[in-house]
C-alpha cells in the first residue's frame, strides 16, 4: 500500500457556491479499451442527457486505454464534432490507472465515471452527483444491490456479484452494498488526497477506493439504480475475481497492520451534532463498552491459559498472583489501544502503573467482599460465595471501566492536539498555471485548462494527448480551488434566444 504523504487533512464540506460558470461543474470519464463500436452511441447519447437535464456546465473525457483499434480516432472525431467532449490517451491498460490519471488532473469539482455500455439508466445521474454538488457526501455510488434496484442479468453474474460483496463485508467491513458498479462520482478536494493512497490501476480500483474513504470516516452516498447487463461485456470473470481476491488481501494487511495514514484524509463534518461540544455526554461510549467488554473476555481466557501454565510448578495462590499479573497488563495495552484508541509509546508505562492501581482496586473490592462473606457468616454455602464472587466481579469491572475511562485513558483537553485537524476552507489556485484550450461556439460557454502540458503524437492519422500513468497523481501538487458557479442551461447563452 502506498504511505507517500497527501495534501492534508480535508476541509469541511461546503455546497459549490453560484456564481460564473466558468469551469464544468461535472467532468464524467468514460474510460475505454477497443470500443470502437459502441463509443460513440455512448457519448452521443449522454452527452443529449447531460444538454437536457443537467443545470450545470459538464465534460464529457473519453479516456483511452491503449486501444489497438479505431478507438482513438473515434474519440478525436467526437472531440472535434462535440465542444463538450474531451479525448486523452494512455498508452497503459487499466481502469483504475486511467481514472486516477484523469481525476487527478481534471479542473471539474465533482468527478464522476460510467462504463461505455451504459447499462446503467441515465436518469440516476443527477441524483448520484447531487449530495456531492451540496456537500452532503464526500463520494456516489451506483448501486445495483439496493432494494429499490431493478437489474436484469443472468444467475452467473448476479451469484458472483454478490458473493463479491458478501465477501468485502465479511472480510474488510465493508457497509456499501456494491463496490463494482460501473457508476460513481466523487468530490475533487477528496480525490486530491484519497487517490494517492489507492494502489491498484485495474477493476480493484473502484474498491480499494471506497474501502479506504469508509474507514477514513468519508461519507459515501448510495443510489438505486436500474441496469441491464451487457451481454457482449469483454470483462474477464475469472481473471478478475482472481485480481480482486488478492487486492482484498492486500487492502485487508493493509489496514490490520497500520501502514495507511488514514488520519489524513478524515474530515469534520460541518454542522453535525458529532462534533458539538455537549458537556456531560460521554463521547463514543457505546464503542467504547463493546470494546471493553471483547478485550475483557479474551483477557479471562488469557489468565485461565496462564494459570493453567504456572499451576505446573507453582501453587494455586502463587499461579493465580501471576496470572493475574500478567493478563492485568495485557489487559490495559489492549483496551489502550482497541478500546480508547490511543497510540504509540507516549505515557505507556504511566498507562500500565495507572492499570495496575485499577487492577489492585478491584482485587480489593472482590477480596474484601469475600472477607466481610466470612466474618458474617462461618461457613458459608458454596452458592452464596458464588453469587457474592459474581455480584464482585461485577462490580469491579463496571469501576475498572469507569477508572480506565475517566483517570487512565481521559478525553483528551481542549489544550491538547486532537486527532483530527480541522483545516481552513482557502480557495487557492493551482501550482501551476496552463494556458486556455482554443475556444469553440458552444451552448455552454466555458473555460478550461488542458489535462497535460506534453503532446502526444502517435504514428497515425489521428492525434491524441499523452499521459504517464499515475503522473498526475503522484507528482503534481494540487491545493483545494473551489469554483464560482452558476447554474447553465441549454438556452442561457443560444443565440437564437436572445
């Protein structure tokens, strides 16, 4: 996985502020390999759905996956035919890799993508793109597993998309219902610095993505949708299953141990009652509990496989003074950690001295119970010890956590650093500045500036645009530039309207 440092923390979410068009408000990609027949029914037929139904000003990128056949010429002829239409050429195979490649460098502040068969209805579109224009959502997702959904393919497909998806959730947690739809959008300050960390460029791409935003704390928007299957689809089943599974894996070692820097890609959410200062409402409390009572279990079975091992050579009070011991301090690295979530080696031993206090208080509290048992009673029945021990016990570990939550592992001050940074909303313009692209007569008059500095000219009839695969990503340095825009549509700016 990758670990290589983002722009930063992300900004609250705001809704794109009304004012010039000037730059699309939308850029949808379609990335392609040896399409040659269905392209331009694809982009002809969005681009009248986009003309007819989106208020804002759009592009159309066609991004070519190093087609062998007429494919690149089509795109050039759809880019001159077309004023919205883009074209840009890759000379490395992947999805992912075109889409990051181009995300990365677009202008548009919602980035979207669909597949060139467009068997996804149109009519969801608009509202995949709409939470993020508001900023509700950081993310849009195409759903074809939602209730609501109308899908229509065969039992083959069906069984391995679901399966698929049965298998993110249980490994990876994954909550979104489906991961492989050809249908998403995103917001570009998120992609800024969610796509650096994305290391797939195939169809593991689209998952890796959403995995890394939900465990990032991002919000992803889902949208039912209607789709029919492609029966001519070239995408290879088995292949691809293959590639997922080890990209799972991957993803899944990959947030076990640590080594992506989700911290830097979370976000405050605005006005959202999480992040209110309310006094006396203990925060993430009910996480905190189910933690502490996982690591209390698993600790109950650590002590009873350490006394069973110092009872071996040692008696019964010497091996359970030592079991105790030792599962007490793995018991506070454990909540210290899962539970609270503190980490890295800073107040770790005045964390274990502190646990240990904890650990003395409730051995008190349980030893002292047994002993006012006896002074009360000379001989006690065995069900009475039992039922004192378990209200003991009971007790104890209601005032360990309380202890743990209040004197060892506080909320942390205001006078402290928080774990999340809220970084200042200051539209900025890019680091480096492109010249504007010829102006062509078009319905939706705007300015944009071109994908890549460098030409690309290929040994035939028609000229394209080159790209390194991941350039844009990795070594260009974008800052957050929120646009002015204002609603466009088809008879603003006609001159037969006016």
């Amino acid at each position: 996985m990758r670990t290589d440092s983002s722009p930063g923390t992300l900004p609250a979410r705001e809704h794109l502020p009304a004012g010039d068009a000037g730059t699309p408000v939308l850029d949808v990609v379609i990335p392609v390999f040896n399409e040659e027949k269905d392209l331009q029914p694809c982009v002809l037929r969005l681009h009248e759905h986009l003309e007819r139904t989106f208020p804002y000003a759009f592009r159309i990128t066609i991004a070519d996956n190093a087609s062998t056949d007429t494919t690149p010429l089509v795109s050039r002829r759809l880019e001159a035919e077309i004023p919205e239409v883009r074209a840009f050429r890759l000379e490395e195979k992947g999805r992912g890799r075109a889409l990051r490649t181009v995300w990365s460098a677009s202008d548009a502040p919602i980035l979207a993508y669909m597949d060139v068969d467009l068997s996804t209805d149109l009519n969801a579109l608009l509202p995949l793109v709409a939470p993020l224009i508001s900023g509700h959502s950081d993310l849009a997702i195409g759903s074809r597993l939602a209730r609501s959904s109308r899908v229509v393919r065969g039992p083959k497909r069906e069984f391995i998309s679901r399966a698929y998806n049965l298998i993110l959730r249980g490994s990876l947690q994954a909550r979104f219902s489906d991961a492989q739809c050809g249908f998403k959008a995103i917001r570009r300050d998120v992609a800024q610095v969610l796509l650096p960390l994305v290391e797939d460029t195939g169809w593991f791409f689209d998952t890796e993505m959403l995995v890394i935003a939900e465990r990032a704390g991002l919000r992803i928007h889902e949208v039912p949708v209607d789709w029919v299957d492609d029966p001519d689809s070239t995408v290879h089943i088995v292949k691809t299953a293959t590639e997922d599974l080890k990209g799972v894996w991957r993803v899944g070692k990959a947030l076990a141990s640590g080594s992506l820097p989700l911290d830097r890609i979370t976000r405050p959410f605005g006005d959202d009652p999480r992040d209110r200062e309310i006094q006396d409402v203990p925060k993430g409390l009910a996480r905190q509990l189910v933690g502490f009572c996982v690591v209390g279990g698993l600790s109950t079975l650590f002590y009873l496989l350490l006394y069973s091992g110092f009872r071996q050579f040692s008696g019964s009070q010497i091996a359970n003074a030592l079991a105790l011991l030792v599962s007490a301090v793995a018991n506070t690295a454990a909540n210290r950690r899962l539970t609270f979530g503190v980490r890295g080696r800073g107040g770790a031993v005045r964390h274990q001295a502190q646990g240990l206090v904890v650990f003395g208080i409730g051995l008190a509290l349980t030893s002292g119970s047994l002993a006012a048992l006896n002074a009360a009673s000379s001989d006690p029945a065995h069900s009475t010890e039992l039922a004192v021990l378990i209200a003991a016990n009971l007790a104890a570990t209601v005032l360990r956590f309380l202890l743990f939550r209040a004197w060892v592992f506080p909320d942390r001050g205001e006078d402290q650093p928080r774990s999340t940074v809220v970084a200042t909303h200051t539209p900025a313009e890019p680091q480096q500045s492109y010249g504007p692209l010829p102006q062509r007569p078009t319905a939706h008059q705007y300015a944009t500036t071109p994908y890549a500095t460098t030409p690309y000219t290929p040994p035939s009839p028609y000229d394209t645009t080159e790209f390194r695969a991941g350039e844009a990503a990795e070594q260009r340095s974008w800052q957050d530039a929120t646009v002015r825009l204002q609603p466009v549509r088809p008879t603003d700016t006609d001159p037969r309207n006016s």
